[in-house]
C-alpha cells in the first residue's frame, strides 16, 4: 500500500521553481496522495488548482491562526461560499484546515484567533467536514473548543503534546500527526508517544517545505518524498515491520478524511 503525507504546503513558493518535479519524485517513492491545506484567503484559488490538476493532490480551505491578523470576517463568509461551491464537485475538499490556535508566536491576539477558530469549526460541522488542527502551544484550549464544538473528527497535525492530550485528541475521534520531528534522537518526548500510541491513532506528514527531518540537518527544504524515511523510522522505534506502518497509517489517514478516500482510488501516472 502507498503512503499518504496528510499535510503539505505544496503551494508554497519554496516550490515555484520545481513543482512538477516534487510531485514526480513522490510518487517515485510510494507517496501516492498528499493532503495541502490552505492557510489564507489569498492561497484558496492556489491549493484549489493544485488538487483540480493533480490527481494525487487534494487540499483543505481555513484560515489558519497565524494569518487571522491578515483576515476580515468577510474572509470566513468567503470560506464557507467556496466550501458550499466545491463540496459537491469532483476535487471536493477533505476537510476544513489548516485551522486552530498558535500561541507560541509574539504578540499573539489570543481572541481574535478564538473568534476565527470556533466559526471555522461551525464551518467544519455545518458541511461535515473533518479538520486540520494547528496546535502550537495551545492544545488544552483546542481541546475546550472541540469539546463545545464537535466536529466529525481530523488531524492534530504536527502533535507534541503530553500523552493525556494525546488521548484526548482520540477520545474525540482525532488523528495525530507525525513527521520529520520525530527523526530527531533528542525528541524524547515525540518518540516516547510514536512508540505506544495506539497505531490506528497515528496518521504521517512532512509539513513541507518546513519541520525537515535529522538528516536534511535544517538547512535544506522538506519535502514530501521524505515521508518514506520517516516512516522508516516510526517501524523501526515501533519495531514491527515497514509495511504495517504504511498500511496501518494510510487506512487510518482514508478513514478521518472520507473526502479523499474518494479521490485515493483514482491511478496516478508517474511520469
């Protein structure tokens, strides 16, 4: 089974020059589906296009926290029109992201953020939507939100929470996402929860172009055809087999996002 990098910024100019190319070496190394989600009104028309033109791209729409200071309320009415306009086409999106709460970046507005976070989630619940989560800094807050607001699950992507976080996370019918943090030895904490989680709890991701693995040695961009190594690493912390952690991960990455198990049936052509 392929794998699935449920969160990347394909879109991202970091990859203007050589877009195609990326997508291409992918592929090449079993990465069959990535997931781009949106982080502004002004990038919605770009992550649209990415998963209309390729077959192995799907995307998300929110308005994610660090840009909330860029954004209008007219923005989430903007949001909800295109979710409504494209729910029913053939590239639908998998979920409302990258949506939550940062605060962990200086002079954070912490009710503003609040404010675009809970109507994004009314979004995500009117149109069945799961959600992709951004949680830096601010998962017990996240965690109050979802409970008042419940949502038909998604992804706390880039997780480092504690592990009664973690479980709470699940509890609430959520994913956690991994990535290049965790091939890092000094990570105690990451690879302590990729150890003993449940398995069907985790779901991979790269975050490209950033959070790059050990092995790029932070100078160097990330990108999506590293989630094969990171992969590698979660069989190996996990000490079971390769195959299990594509099979296991790539399931649960279908089952939270129902959207794109549609679109994961579709074949891919490596050129």
């Amino acid at each position: 089974m392929a794998l699935i990098d449920t969160h990347c910024h394909l879109d991202a100019a970091e990859f203007d020059a050589d877009r195609e190319s990326v997508i291409q070496e992918a592929l090449k190394n079993n990465i069959q589906m990535m997931v781009v989600p949106a982080v502004h009104r002004s990038n919605f028309e770009a992550v649209t296009q990415l998963a209309q033109t390729h077959s192995c791209c799907a995307h998300a729409l929110g308005i994610h926290p660090m840009y909330v200071s860029k954004s209008q309320p007219e923005d989430l009415a903007f949001l909800e029109q295109e979710i409504a306009k494209q729910i029913k086409s053939e590239h639908p999106p998998v979920a409302i992201g990258e949506i939550g709460l940062d605060f962990f970046i200086p002079d954070f507005d912490k009710a503003l953020q609040e404010y675009f976070f809970v109507e994004q989630l009314k979004i995500a619940k009117q149109y069945e939507l799961p959600v992709i989560l951004h949680v830096r800094r601010s998962i017990d807050d996240i965690l109050k939100h979802l409970r008042k607001h419940k949502v038909r699950g998604g992804i706390a992507h880039a997780f480092n929470g504690s592990r009664q976080q973690a479980d709470a996370f699940i509890g609430l019918g959520f994913k956690l996402g991994f990535g290049g943090s965790l091939t890092y030895p000094r990570a105690l904490k990451i690879r302590e929860l990729i150890s003993t989680l449940p398995l069907d709890s985790l779901v991979l991701e790269t975050d490209a172009p950033d959070i790059p693995p050990e092995w790029l040695k932070n100078d160097k961009r990330n990108s999506p055809n590293q989630l094969l190594n990171i992969s590698q690493v979660i069989a190996s912390l996990r000490h079971i087999k390769h195959s299990q952690v594509t099979e296991i991960t790539t399931n649960n990455a279908l089952e939270i996002l129902p959207n794109l198990s549609k679109l994961f049936t579709r074949p891919h052509v490596i050129h």
